[in-house]
C-alpha cells in the first residue's frame, strides 16, 4: 500500500471525516490558516459553515450535537479566537452536550513569549471541558484527535478542546489511523448497577404509597424514555421532569404532571414535598429543582440513577444511588417492580392541578397579546411536532410550560449555564441534521441581541428556522425579580430594540410583526409556505409574569402564584402596573 504523506492540518480532517462528521461549524484566522487552506481538499466530504461569531459557532455545535446524538465540531483560531469559544464550552459541559473544540495554537518556537493572539487557551478552558489538549507533536496529532471524539462520547458527554500550534498544522507525517479502541484512563463506570443495588431500589418502590419519578435529562441521553414510561404505568408512579429532561416522557401522558422547580407546575413541587419516594433518574438536583435544599421533599426516600457518581450524593443525600447508564439500571429494575395503583396518591395531585387550572392565564381572554398565549398558538399550529430552541428567560419557561412536548430532544435549550444568545446558532446548528422538521426559535428582545449577527449565517446556509422574538420591551425575567424583590425599581431591565422587520430586510429574510393573538394563526400560515429562515416579532404585555415561581433559597412549596383568574381579570380592567 502507498504511504500516505499528509501535513498535521489534513490530517485534522482525514480524522473528524473518519469520526463521521460532515459538518464543521467555525471561522478562519492566523493560527489555524493551515487547516483552512487544507479544507480545500475535503468540499466533498465536510461542509464548512463560515460563522460571524466564534462563540456562534460553539453553540451551533451545541445544537446540532443536541439534535443529532452525535458530536458536534468547531473551529478558531488562537487568542481571542479561542476565548470566544469558553462561553459555548462551558454550556456545552453543564448540559452533558458532546462537542470537540479544534483551536490553532501559535508556533511551538513561540510558546510562552506572549506572541501576537497567544493565549493558553488548553489551560483557560480545564474547568469547562471534560478534558483539553494541546497537541506539540505531530506523531501524536490522530490519537490525540481520535481520543478526543472518544472522551466527548463517553460515561457524562462533554466538551473537549485540542489546540494545534501552526508548526505542527505544517510538519508532515505517513497518516495512519489508529484502528486500537481508545482506552481512557479513569473511566471506570460500572456496566450495569449491582444486584443489591436493583433489589434495594425495588424494595423502595413496591413499599412507597406516595412516590414520584424525577425525570431528568439522562432519560434522553440514554434512550430510556419507553423504560421510564413501563416503570410509571406498572407502579401507577406520577412523573415530573427537569427543563432538560422535556420529552423524556410524552406531555399527554396521563401520568405525566409537568416540570418541576422555580417555575415548575403547582402539582409537581407539591407532590415532590409531600412525596415518600422519589426516583432521580439523569438528573442532577441542581438549585433550580431542589429550592432550600435542607427542606427539600423531607418525608421521602430517595433512589438515584445517575452515569456519573460524582453527582450522586452530592447535593442530595440518597438512600440508594446507582451509578451507570440509566437504560442499562432501568432494564435490570423493571422485573423486580410489583404492579400496582396509587389511586389516593393520584387524587391528590389531581386537586393540585385543579388549583393550578383556576390560575392559568392561558384561560383568560386578554387585549393586550401574552407570551403564555404565544407559545401555546405556536404549538397548536405546529400540532405540537415542532423542534424548539429557545433562549433563557421568561420565555424560555413559558415554552416548557405551554408547548407539550411528545418526543425527545423536540426542545433544546441552555440549562445549567442558562446562556442568553443561545438559540439561534443552536438552531442553526441544529437544522443541519432536522432538515425535514419545522424548527421554531424562541428567543426573547433581550437574548436576541447577544447573537443577532448569526442571521447571516442562517440566510447564508438558508437554514430552515422560524424565529419568534418575544418582545417585550424589558429583560423580562431579571424584571421580574426586581418587581418581586427590590420594590419595582427597574434599574438596567428596560431594554430598546431596532426594528426587527427592518434588520430581517438588512439580512435578507422575511419579517413579520404581530401584536393581537387573532393575528398569529395566519402568520404561522404564512410562514409555513417560505422556505428558509422567517423572523416574527411577537410585542406582548411589558409587565407579565411567569407564575408558579419559587422564590431563591425557599421551600419548594413556597410558590408565589397568579392571583385567580376572576382577580386577575379585575386587575386587566384596572390597567394596575402590578402586571
């Protein structure tokens, strides 16, 4: 066989080609020209998406790997190049999202001296990534690389970054693939959960009268919804989800009550408190979830199932914690689980969500246009089988709260992290893989702003995206807060706009504006019949509310809810600022 002779720059797309990537998402520069010019050699085989922003281009890695289940690629150069990536890096690792980060890196030679864009970005990135690289050896550039795809994938995803100085992009080598499995030191996950484990576990569920399925985002990373579901419906076991853990089970499900925590459903923080069991399942009992986590569900037994053991007592004492992948656990429960009905346990909660439904605003007729009746028309008219992408703040909870999901990874959004500027390279990201699927981004004025430029991106690859601008004059969560807690005094939270349908011109893509809610079945029509990104500017009420909320550090009980729907409509009629 003839040797193949490559330089270290074709040799990053001979492996990102033999990891089965087609699509990188990045932009040129000084220290990774190399790569650049190399790419030439692979139009066939890897689409190139030239984005405007390096931290776009992390987050539409994001989103394609959140659609598809496979890694996602980006690309920079060195210094500033590189650090705009930290912010996409650091969602990607919060949210357990595998993408691989390839940075160029100044000449070896020049290391150390403060050259012109050297940062030392393999260093810089340790706390947001599962593992860094810097590659000072072209002998060691494809292992390095295959590792890495490796590490992305395995145990908890995560973000990985390889920096390559431009001296090895250069030096030439024979290329040869390492055929050898990558065997990663430390990752020694247990395959499948112990007997004593599965049995303890089940003893808890076939005792408890009262208990609740936490359905975290670990249910969609491993394709465990049907087991979470066969669990439910044996032992009669209500569930409520995290913001990540959206579609894990079917919205229409009966026994399903809805997201729990800081905007959770009144039903689900209730049963959590009053539950005797719950069943963490890829999840992670961060703060948002938990409230004052001293009083947090106080009368329960807890079961957690968790790939990562690092989580697994470390927020929430438990009384069984299982670390491996959950499909594999739930496999090797379900046998062990004795069917049976929770008739009492579910009467009750089926009172809380009667309460619930007297404060809905989504039941009030309004003249002024909510954000609640914007998310909920969008669902209707997408008859719920959109792929949604949103932002983070009012908006981002309205959309788990009033678009009913069905499947999984039909919502993708920023959790841990809680990203502003997110959604629309993540959508655009995404579109490379749900290309057949109407994709909706929901984005509010504020987060908008952050990564606006990228709608040159999406009218250059003519992604197929809806963007739906919830505009309501003001950063509408952080106002929220300052209503609630500090007297209403607005300090920083009124925020302009430009004219989106003129910037949706400057762009090239077409704009539409509505303000009544009679008006947005027929622009939803309208927007069906483009081909392309479409941008809508919903302008809502200024001064609305996302309710239930719990307010930081209380109890997860201790919500603060909408007045009743007859108060409430007294209050619209009195125009009182209030809202």
């Amino acid at each position: 066989m003839k040797k193949r002779i490559l330089t270290g720059a074709e040799i990053i797309w001979e492996c990102i080609i033999r990891e089965n990537i087609d699509v990188v998402f990045g932009y040129p520069g000084g220290a990774i020209l190399p790569a650049y010019d190399a790419l030439n050699k692979y139009r066939d085989k890897i689409h190139h998406v030239l984005v405007r922003h390096e931290q776009g281009a992390t987050h539409m890695a994001d989103g394609y790997a959140r659609a598809s289940g496979k890694v996602g690629v980006a690309m920079a150069t060195s210094g500033p190049g590189a650090t705009n990536m930290v912010t996409g890096l650091a969602t990607a690792k919060l949210d357990s999202i595998p993408i691989v980060c390839i940075t160029g890196q100044v000449p070896r030679a020049a290391i150390g001296t403060d050259a012109f864009q050297e940062v030392d970005i393999s260093g810089t990135v340790l706390p947001v990534t599962k593992y860094s690289y810097l590659v000072m050896d072209i002998y060691k550039l494809a292992s390095t690389i295959k590792e890495a795809f490796a590490v992305a994938r395995s145990g908890r995803p995560g973000p990985v970054l390889i920096d390559i100085p431009k001296d090895v992009q250069n030096d030439t080598i024979e290329f040869v693939y390492p055929d050898e499995p990558v065997r990663l030191p430390g990752n020694n996950s247990p395959l499948e959960a112990s007997e004593k484990h599965i049995q303890d576990a089940a003893d808890l569920i076939n005792n408890a009268k009262k208990p609740v399925i936490l359905a975290g985002h670990g249910i969609l990373l491993s394709g465990a919804s049907q087991e979470i579901i066969q669990l439910a419906e044996t032992a009669s076991i209500p569930i409520g989800w995290t913001l990540l853990g959206a579609g894990s089970v079917p919205a229409s499900h009966p026994l399903n009550m809805g997201m729990m925590g800081m905007h959770g459903e009144f039903a689900v923080n209730n049963a959590i408190q009053d539950a005797d069991l719950l069943i963490a399942c890829g999840m992670r009992f961060d703060d948002r979830v938990t409230g004052n986590v001293k009083t947090y569900s106080p009368n329960s037994k807890k079961i957690h199932i968790e790939i990562d053991p690092s989580e697994i007592n470390k927020n929430v004492p438990v009384d069984v914690g299982i670390s491996c992948d959950l499909r594999t656990a739930m496999k090797q429960l379900l046998p062990h689980v004795s069917r049976k009905q929770n008739k009492e346990w579910i009467k009750t909660i089926s009172g809380w969500q009667s309460e619930s439904s007297e404060r809905d605003i989504i039941n009030i007729q309004t003249d002024t246009l909510y954000g609640a009746q914007v998310i909920r028309d969008i669902w209707k008219e997408t008859n719920g089988d959109a792929l949604i992408v949103t932002d983070v703040g009012q908006h981002q909870m309205l959309e788990a709260q009033y678009y009913a999901h069905e499947e999984p990874n039909t919502l993708l959004t920023s959790g841990g992290l809680g990203t502003m500027g997110f959604s629309l390279p993540a959508a655009i990201g995404a579109s490379f893989y749900r290309q057949k699927k109407d994709i909706w981004v929901i984005v509010g004025d504020g987060s908008i702003q952050m990564t606006i430029t990228e709608l040159a991106t999406a009218v250059q690859e003519n992604a197929n995206i809806n963007i739906a601008i919830i505009n309501n004059g003001y950063l509408g969560m952080v106002r929220q807060w300052q209503q609630l807690f500090y007297d209403a005094r607005y300090a920083e939270t009124p925020i302009s706009s430009p004219d989106y349908l003129k910037i949706a011109e400057a762009y090239g893509l077409p704009g539409f504006r509505v303000d009544k809610r009679q008006e947005i079945p027929g622009v939803i029509h309208k927007v069906k019949e483009i081909k392309g990104p479409v941008l809508v500017e919903f302008v809502v009420e200024q001064h609305d509310m996302v309710y239930p909320m719990v307010p930081a550090g209380a109890d997860l009980n201790d919500m603060v809810s909408r007045p009743k729907n007859k108060q409430f409509q007294e209050t619209l009629k009195s125009r009182s600022p209030s809202l």
